[in-house]
C-alpha cells in the first residue's frame, strides 16, 4: 500500500508532500492543474524512464519518493535475491540529475532500475486513460485470462522454453543454408585438395629447391672458381703453399732473435697450416664437383609448378600452400560432418517441439477451464454497470502452431443489446461501454494480481449519471480489498471517496506551481457541488452534493 509520496522539482510541481491511506482515495482538479503530472512523477518510482525536460529548476535535480507499506510473507523473498534489507515500510526513490543522469534507490540502496520496476510492478498498478484501448488488443486478452487463471509460473518455464526452441530453430535454418552453399563449393574445394596432394610438397621445399637451381645455374662458374684456386694453392710451380713455405723457413731461421719475429714465424705456421687445410677442401670440391643439367630441366619445372599455384592462391612460400592444403581438408571435414550436426540438431528441435505442445496443451486445458468463471464474473459487473443486455463471451481457439504465448488464440467478442450476436469488442464497444469493460476486468485482476494499490486515471471517461454512480461502486468495493486511487471528473465518483485531494494550479512569484489540498467534509461537500454546477456554488448543487456523499 502507498503510504507517502513525495515530489519535488518535476515539471510545473516544485514541492509536493501526500500522504495516502487504505480504502479509495479520490484526486480531483480542473483540467490542467496537474492530475496527469501527479501520475508521471508517480510513474518514474514505478521504473519508467525520463528525460531532463521534466525538470521545473533546471540547476536542481528532481527527487520522487514514495513510501510503501509491505508484508514480509509476499516480498522477503524479493529483497533477499536482490541483496536489499527488507523494510515493512519500504521507500522507493528516483533522482534525476540536472544533466539528465538517473539513480535508483530502494531503502537508501542504489538499485538498477530494472529492480525498482520488478518490485513496484508487484506493488501497485496505474491504469491510465489510454489504456482502455488495451482491451481490444489480442495479447492483452490473453494476459487478462492468464492473469485470472494464474498461470504465471507455467508460462514462464514455457516461454523459456519457447525461446530455446526458435534459437534451435533459427540455428538449423543457418546450418541448412550453410550445408547448401557448402555443397555447392564440395567438387571445387576437393579439386584444390587434390591439385594441392598431387604437388607432394614437403615443408620449406621452395627454398631448398631454388638453392639447388641457382648451384646449376652457376655451374661453369663454380667450376672455373675451384679449379683456379686449386691450381693456384698446389699445381702450378710456383704455387702459393710452396711460396710461403720458403717465407716460413726464413723467418724461422731468425725468429730467436726477436719476439717480434717468433710471432711472424707463428703465424706464418698457422697459415700454412690453414692453406694446407683449405687446399684439400677445394681439391676435393674439384675432384667432385659434378652437376647434373638434366637435373636443372626438373628443378625448374618443378619450381614453375610450385610458383604458379602460389600465384593461383594468392601466396608467396610452399609453405602457405601447405597450410592452405590443411585449411582446405579442415573445411572438407565440416560438409561432410554438417549433415550429423544437423540431424542431431533436428532430433532436439523435434524433442523441444514435443515438450512444448505438452506443455501448451496443459496451459489451454486450465484456460479452458477457468475462462466460463471469468465470462461470469465479467458479466455479473456489466450488469451491475447498467449493461443488463449486454453479453460478454471469452473465445478461445486452439491453433496446431505454436507461439510464444502458447496455442491458444483468444478474442473477446461484446454485445450490448439484445437480441445482437456478440461481435469483436474492438468493433461494436463505444468509448463508455470499453471504460466499464476495463474497469470489470481491472477489478477481478486486481484481486487475482494481490496487488495491494491500484490507480485509475480516468476510468470512468465516457460515462455519466447513473452508470459513472455504479462505477464509483465497484471502485468503492474494491477498495474494501485493496487501497484504490482514481483521478475523476465525475461527482458520482468523486463523492464515494474516503479520501479526497484537490489539485490547483496557482501562481507564485510570477511562476505557475501545482500544489494539493487535502479537502474535510465541508471542502468535499464544495468540491463536489463545484463538479455538479460549475464555479458558482448554489444551495440546490450543495444539497445535491450532500446526498450524493452520505449515499
């Protein structure tokens, strides 16, 4: 139950302090003062979002707080999964900084908003004006009669289920299409596999293969090289090894005369030394040295088949062929495993499929059989709202298809006169009839919901006189239940309030405010003659309003 609500800085409000009690609270004001205002701010603790234009002082931020009187059986459970401290008096905060930034508060903790709406949709509901269309749209009927049958719970694994199941679905549409395009690419990505295996390439071959090819290609210069130096280092007569030996025999005939001369004599020593080794190295390349020239045809054609599926592939190395080789059997393996993927995936869209239509079969079963209570209770309060012809019937198909609300398709279909077959409500229904449709159905959720506040901004539009007095009954009776709160133009209504508040508008400091007040009996009886007469207030209005109230 909402206790207290607090506002301060939003739109033409600049502070605003209501206390609220049990029973039917009334809220009345001439058009413009503010009623739909009130409701916005009381919106914005309810977990709607907001924009800095709301904003009365743009150099303030605007605060809204309400206070809500709750029990532990129906929300301990709430705060101990959200982390909050639970409070039987629990306050809800919003604050909307002058940048437009917005913070949540539940008992003082920063919540995310999600959170404040998650509780406050358990707490109180606010049936504006325009939601009177709802009535007319298929899915809120649905919701009318899942509300009533109570059915939450079912519909919550179902649609959890619902989504799993079109996620499959969606995935096996895409692995089809992908199956499809693939095997049409099959023979062209097996001719590149079996281009790329009938190459026979081994790791770094390129390399090796074009070191070997440029050994060939300068064959006749290697061997000049070699034979040069061979000659040089041993065959001719005055070859270098001789020359330095005879250089080495001198110095060593002085080298104990000087340090300096013992260390020419050394490295005379270990030149030799290294000449003696390098001339037999080179005498052995040149006695060996034997390049094959039919070798070099295959090397190079076997270098031009390398380069042109390179080019053909867009690489530069044998390496990447081999790895383009692995990539291409890598894809082979998934077309030819793509089927068993998709008969597996196929076998759990089938199996979900079969869950789901158990399981939406019994959610239409308890439909079935709580849908004849609710068309009574419907039409058990249309009569007593002044429709004694009317008839109201609940139809309910049942489709092969399923649907995230399950197989049931449902259509209210209204008559108000007699002797007419009922049609589709969002057809024949006027304005007031769809107002006293709303409210019958408001009145049974609101019991099926255990909602403890329920707000009606003018619910009673499009009625007058006798039908708005037995509007202001029902309300009335539900407040017996649940604490009711409506914004009213009618006096009918207005004089069945326990409780009855007065917006006005006034100006203050050359600045127009919205400010509350609440009324005693005597302002009630005035306020309520006002709405019968207009401004001036005669003694046959005030008289009118007396009994309208002690009635």
């Amino acid at each position: 139950m909402l206790l207290h609500l607090s506002i301060t800085n939003y739109a033409i409000i600049e502070k605003l302090e209501l206390d609220f009690d049990k029973g039917f609270t009334v809220i009345t004001g001439e058009t413009g003062a503010g009623k739909s205002i009130l409701l916005g701010a009381l919106s914005l603790i309810l977990g709607n979002r907001v924009d800095t234009g709301v904003l009365n002082d743009k150099e303030k931020k605007c605060v809204v707080e309400g206070i809500f009187k709750l029990t532990a059986t129906n929300f301990q459970d709430f705060f101990k999964e959200n982390d909050l401290d639970f409070e039987e008096e629990t306050t809800i905060r919003r604050e909307i900084s002058s940048l437009g930034k917005s913070r949540a508060f539940i008992n003082d903790t920063p919540v995310n908003l999600n959170v404040v709406k998650d509780l406050a949709e358990q707490l109180i509901n606010i049936h504006s004006q325009h939601q009177n269309l709802l009535v007319k749209n298929g899915n809120y009927q649905l919701t009318v009669v899942d509300s009533f049958v109570g059915i939450q719970p079912e519909m919550e694994v179902y649609e959890a289920d619902y989504k799993m199941y079109q996620q499959q679905k969606n995935e096996l549409v895409d692995l089809k299409s992908k199956e499809n395009k693939a095997k049409s690419e099959l023979d062209f990505i097996r001719f590149q596999v079996n281009e790329l295996e009938a190459l026979k390439l081994q790791e770094n071959e390129q390399q090796h293969l074009e070191e070997q090819l440029d050994l060939l290609n300068n064959a006749e210069e290697i061997k000049l090289t070699l034979h040069e130096a061979h000659s040089l280092l041993l065959e001719n007569e005055d070859n270098i090894l001789k020359k330095i030996k005879l250089i080495l025999q001198s110095f060593n005939k002085i080298a104990h005369l000087s340090n300096d001369y013992q260390a020419i004599s050394d490295r005379l020593n270990n030149l030799l030394i290294e000449l003696n080794d390098l001339s037999r190295e080179i005498s052995g390349f040149n006695d060996n040295v034997n390049f094959d020239n039919d070798n070099s045809e295959f090397l190079s054609n076997r270098l031009n088949n390398i380069y042109s599926l390179e080019k053909k592939h867009h690489v530069t190395h044998s390496n990447d062929l081999l790895n383009l080789l692995a990539n291409f059997k890598q894809e082979l393996a998934k077309i030819e495993s793509i089927e068993d993927v998709i008969l597996d995936l196929e076998k759990e869209v089938s199996a979900l499929e079969n869950k789901l239509f158990i399981q939406a079969k019994v959610i239409s079963s308890k439909r079935t059989q709580h849908i004849p209570k609710l068309t009574q209770s419907i039409q058990q309060n249309l009569l007593e709202l002044g429709l004694p012809h009317s008839n109201f019937v609940i139809k309910q198909q049942i489709n092969n298809e399923l649907k995230i609300t399950g197989i049931d398709k449902i259509e209210f279909l209204f008559s108000a006169n007699k002797g007419f077959e009922p049609e589709d409500i969002n057809k024949i229904a006027s304005g007031g009839e769809i107002s006293r449709v709303m409210l019958t159905i408001k009145s049974i959720l609101a019991k099926s919901k255990n909602l403890s506040t329920v707000v009606f901004d003018e619910i009673d539009t499009g009625v007058s006189g006798d039908i708005a007095d037995k509007m202001g009954n029902i309300m009335k009776q539900m407040s017996n239940d649940i604490q009711i709160i409506t914004i009213t133009h009618l006096p009918q209504v207005a004089a069945k309030g326990t409780n009855h508040y007065k917006i006005y508008k006034e100006v203050k400091g050359g600045k127009t405010i919205t400010d509350v007040v609440v009324l005693d009996q005597e302002g009630k009886i005035n306020e309520v003659a006002k709405m019968l007469s207009g401004k001036e207030l005669t003694k046959a209005a005030l008289e009118n309003a007396k009994n309208l109230i002690s009635n």
